[in-house]
C-alpha cells in the first residue's frame, strides 16, 4: 500500500546554522560506559590509549562527535574532582550512590577524560558538581583545566604531568537540580545559579565559557520560566532540557522483545520532543526575543528496562531499529529547531540506555543508532532548509501518528541532504521531494532498514543491522519520488 506527500523545501537566506554540537553524547559514570566501557585501563589486553578503548575511539571519530558530557548525570552532583587527579594508586575510592552502589577507584579522571575529548576531536562538556559541591571546588577546576598562567590550580595540573590548558568552553552548572542533583525549587535554583556563574571565570580561554543552567524535567514549563525569568542574561548562555522516551516509568518494557504498541507508544513519547522544544522555546523566546541563551536537551533518547541478568542500576540495554527511529525523528527535530536547540547528548554513548556501541570484554558493536548519527553528519554545521509537508499517518489501534518525519540542509558546498524516516511499521509510504531552485543534478541515497523492528545487532551477529547505499527513487523535473520502506531511515544527497 502506498500513500504519497510532498516536501517542498525553502531556501531562506536567514536560516539557522544546524549546529553540530546537536550531535553530541553523554558519558556517566554508571554501570559500564566509562569503566568496562570506554575505560579498560593501561594493561588490559585490549588495545588502548592511555586506557581508553582504541576500537571506541576510532568509532566514534567516525561519527564526528562533536561534543561529549561528563561524569554525570545525577553522578555529577556527587562528584569530587579533586578525587581524581595526581597517581592513581592515591586516589581515594568513590561509592556510586545513584548507579548500583559500586565501588569505584577514581582511576578514570579529569586528565582522562579531557586527553580522550582531545583524541575524539570532540569538545568537552564539564557537568560540575553543585548539589553536594562548593563554589570554590567548582571554580578550582575551570582554572586547573582552563588557565594558562601562573596560579594555584594551574600549578597543580602542571605537577599532574599536564603543562597547557585543554581549554573547556562548555560547563553544566549541577545537574537535574529539581530531582537527583538536590530536589531544589526553581527559584532557590535560580539563586545558586546566579552565585555559581559570577564566578565562573574562563581565565581567558580563547574559546571562552559558555554556562548551562540545568533544565526542566520534561513538561515542567515553569523551571524553564523561572529560570529565564531569574537569571540576568550576562550570566548564561544555554538552558537544558530532559526528555525520555518512555511508555511508564514503572513498567518500561523490554528493549528487544515488544509488540507494535510499545513501539507505537514508544514513538508516541519520542515524536513529543517538539512539543517540547516548541513550548520551551515559545518561553525563552518571550525573556530572549533575539535568541542568545540557547536550548540545550543534554539528556535524551529511549530507555527501556535493562537486559535480564544485567544490574538494574547499571541501564544496559539493547538497540533495535525501534531506537534508529527514535534517533532519526528526534535529530529531525533537533534540526528543524536549529533557530533555538544549539546542542543535545543523546544518553548514554557506550553500554548505557540508548548507547551508539556495546561492548562485550574484547568485542565490540556498533548500533542501529550509531548508523543513524553516522548517515546525519552530513547536517553537521550546514545551514537548515525548513521543510513543509503533510505527514501520512501511521495508525494503530485507532490511534495515529505522523508516518513521517524529516529535515533538510544546504552545506558550505551547497550539496543538499534530506533525511527522511518512515516510522510506520508496515506501510511503504512514497514522498516527493520538490528539489527545484536547488539546482540539483545527482542524486544518491543511504538506508538504514532491516527485516524487523526488534532486529540489532549482537556480538554474535555485529553487522544484521547497517547502513547501505539505496536506490529506490527517481528524479524528474526537479522532483525525487523515494519509496520508504516500512520503519527505515533514508538520507538523500543532492548535487
Ligand atoms: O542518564 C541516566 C540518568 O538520567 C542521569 O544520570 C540523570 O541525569 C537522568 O535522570
């Protein structure tokens, strides 16, 4: 069965830049992402450099990763920095009270984190500890990571083996402060904030210091009012955001073995992100009608319950193509909201929620989501074409959702992409895309589909699920008709 509907693309000469810090990840200290996970340490037998996972390190150079968020999550509200720099035998042990109560020796440090951002290419993303921290912790360490002079903290990091600033532009100011990161009020959080950021300095990193408020949960609209409401406009640069996509809290489901209404109602929860945004955004708008304070969703992505014998406070999960739409519509929205949303973290990069790798002692995958964020580099930085069209809808059970969703951009060589996702679970639907006045005269296409919702891919099986070139479209006279297949990701060039 086919349905048909029309993209038609504007060129608009004004229209946001897609940042591509909107791809960015989060790594916690939670169950095995950083260690067993990125971390195996300087003797494992599995290559490495400086203890983190070569294989790891080539992947996600491969997927362009432009900015990476750690150590929390509701770990960075407990974090002490100063636990884990200078020799690793002296460092003192952490309980990691939210994830599973473990033991950690603090082997995995400030100098670790930052010399791997340093090896990804990527730009670090600091989540300093304000629950449970001082003014004076938090600013010891943007000066041990960002000062160049002489000072007390650059002394240190000096001693530390490390002679030059790695130069941190980006610092998260606590974490979830209305739930894990102290249970505070917006307007008590507002005030700390404002007290943190005054004294937030950024030594003259020639990046300079870009500081994020920590977000609403969800829906809650009046963290997001106070915030812009309380905090003077010289002091922040980004608000967050937290969104999963959950079907119930209390009953999440498997991340493998579903029916099509949890994936329905999964899709359901992922397809709000731009209700989200757009209310979030109307907010902010109403405090910043000339948009300098940014939306930072810098936690989102699916979250089902863990796989059975796994620790249930370490949030391992599988990734099926069920996770491949939930990337490729949400990064559409992202997209489309360039004007407002400059950066994301989708939870959590390896072994953790909706992870892009997972890795098995010396063995590795890669997942659908990975191939999702591989195939749209392509919008990294270029400049958005805003879209209009009317979606078929993908029903089940009487209850219906937009089939399709999509974004478009132009990059600096003016090549075009469209990246279009069919969510619907059955229907091939055919969408005409209207290229003219792009001046478009090649064109070629990547898929990522499989035979089933559930399929992923496993250590036994690491390539069921990829990317691969696709064909199934024409164009004539300035218009690309490109069948869909049923729950596929396709990402369209144009020459
Ligand atoms: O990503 C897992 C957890 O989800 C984070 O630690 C927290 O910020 C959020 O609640």
């Amino acid at each position: 069965i086919k349905a048909q509907s029309e993209i038609k693309i504007q060129v608009e000469e004004d229209a946001p830049i897609i940042s591509k810090h909107i791809y960015g990840h989060f790594s916690e200290h939670l169950g095995r992402c950083i260690y067993d996970g990125f971390y195996v340490g300087e003797n494992s037998d599995i290559p490495n450099k400086d203890g983190v996972r070569t294989d790891i390190i080539e992947a996600l150079k491969a997927i362009e990763i432009p900015n990476l968020r750690w150590p929390g999550g509701c770990f960075a509200d407990t974090y002490h920095w100063k636990d884990g720099i200078g020799p690793k035998k002296e460092r003192p042990t952490i309980v990691n009270q939210w994830w599973g109560g473990v033991t950690e020796d603090n082997s995995f440090g400030t100098h670790d984190f930052l010399n791997l951002c340093e090896a990804l290419g990527a730009e670090p993303y600091l989540a300093a500890n304000v629950g449970s921290g001082t003014v004076k912790e938090f600013t010891d360490w943007i000066q041990y990571v960002n000062h160049d002079g002489e000072s007390p903290m650059a002394k240190l990091r000096r001693e530390n083996g490390r002679e030059k600033p790695w130069g941190v532009k980006y610092w998260g100011v606590g974490n979830e402060m209305w739930g894990c990161g102290g249970n505070m009020t917006p307007e008590h959080y507002a005030n700390l904030y404002r007290q943190y950021a005054t004294f937030m300095s950024s030594w003259s990193n020639d990046k300079g210091i870009y500081r994020i408020a920590s977000g609403a949960n969800v829906d809650d609209y009046h963290w997001t009012e106070v915030l812009m409401r309380d905090i003077p406009k010289h002091l922040i640069e980004g608000v967050a955001l937290h969104s999963y996509s959950v079907i119930d809290w209390n009953n999440k489901s498997s991340a493998t073995d579903f029916s099509e209404e949890e994936y329905f109602l999964t899709m359901k929860e992922a397809l709000k992100m731009d209700e989200l945004v757009t209310k979030h955004t109307a907010i902010m708008d109403k405090y910043d009608p000339d948009r300098k304070i940014d939306l930072v969703v810098d936690e989102w992505g699916g979250w089902y319950d863990v796989e059975e014998g796994t620790n249930p406070g370490f949030l391992y999960q599988q990734n099926t193509m069920r996770d491949a739409m939930i990337a490729g519509a949400t990064l559409n929205i992202f997209n489309n909201h360039s004007e407002r949303v400059k950066m994301a973290n989708l939870a959590q990069t390896v072994n953790v929620l909706q992870a892009v790798i997972l890795t098995n002692e010396k063995k590795m995958l890669l997942t659908p989501t990975y191939y999702v964020m591989k195939m749209y580099t392509v919008h990294h930085d270029a400049q958005l074409l805003p879209i209009s069209f009317e979606s078929p809808k993908y029903k089940v059970d009487g209850k219906s959702l937009p089939a399709i969703s999509a974004s478009a951009s132009k990059d600096s060589n003016n090549t075009v992409h469209v990246s279009l996702v069919n969510i619907d679970a059955h229907k091939t639907n055919t969408v005409t895309v209207n290229m003219n006045g792009l001046n478009i005269k090649n064109v070629s296409a990547t898929i990522l589909s499989s035979e089933k919702l559930q399929d992923h891919n496993t250590f036994e099986e690491p390539n069921k699920v990829q990317s691969k070139e696709f064909k199934d479209f024409k164009l004539k006279k300035g218009m690309l008709s490109v069948d869909l297949p049923p729950f596929s990701v396709v990402v369209i060039e144009g020459k």
